[in-house]
C-alpha cells in the first residue's frame, strides 16, 4: 500500500519528487525509507534494466575502454548488476 503522505514529507526534505520517494518507500518498505537514503541511493529513471546498465558503463569510462567490434551483452549485464540495484516505476536506486 502507498503512503503517499510519507513520501510528500520525505520528497519536502530531499527535494527530489514525490514519485521517486514512493517508488524508494516501495523498495525497502516504510519503516526502513530515509529521505537521506533516497538521495544517496537514487540513480535515475529509466526505461529498462539494460539502458540503465549502459548509462551506468558509459558515465564511468568503462565503456569507451572497449573496441568497438566487441558485443556487450546487455542483458546479461543487466542481470548480474542489477543484483546491486533496484527498481521500482522506472526509478533505479543502489542498494544501500
């Protein structure tokens, strides 16, 4: 169950949108949700686990490392990093 009134107050003191902080509460559950936790943990939205990942190697230069002839499996990747993250709504967030 939402509680939207919990996410409003967290979203007044983190200053990041109500949606994201519901999105947060829906990962870790009410009681364990800290505004401070959603700004250290949020990562952005995104539209799938696999664009998620790739914005994730490409801001962090190990993608421009790679030739350009080699494959990435996209959706392996996303598997395996995703053991590091959530999702919820198209938000991403690190697991604290």
């Amino acid at each position: 169950m939402e509680n939207t009134k919990q996410a409003e107050e967290m979203a007044e003191e983190n200053g990041l949108d109500v949606e994201i902080n519901q999105a947060y509460i829906n990962i870790v559950g009410e009681e364990y949700a800290k505004a401070e936790d959603v700004e250290e943990a949020y990562n952005g939205e995104w539209k799938s686990d696999e664009d998620f990942v790739q914005y994730l190697c490409e801001s962090c230069g190990i993608y421009q490392k790679i030739s350009s002839y080699i494959r990435i499996d996209w959706e392996g990747t996303a598997r395996d990093v995703m053991m590091d993250y959530s999702e919820d709504g198209g938000y991403y967030f690190r697991n604290l």
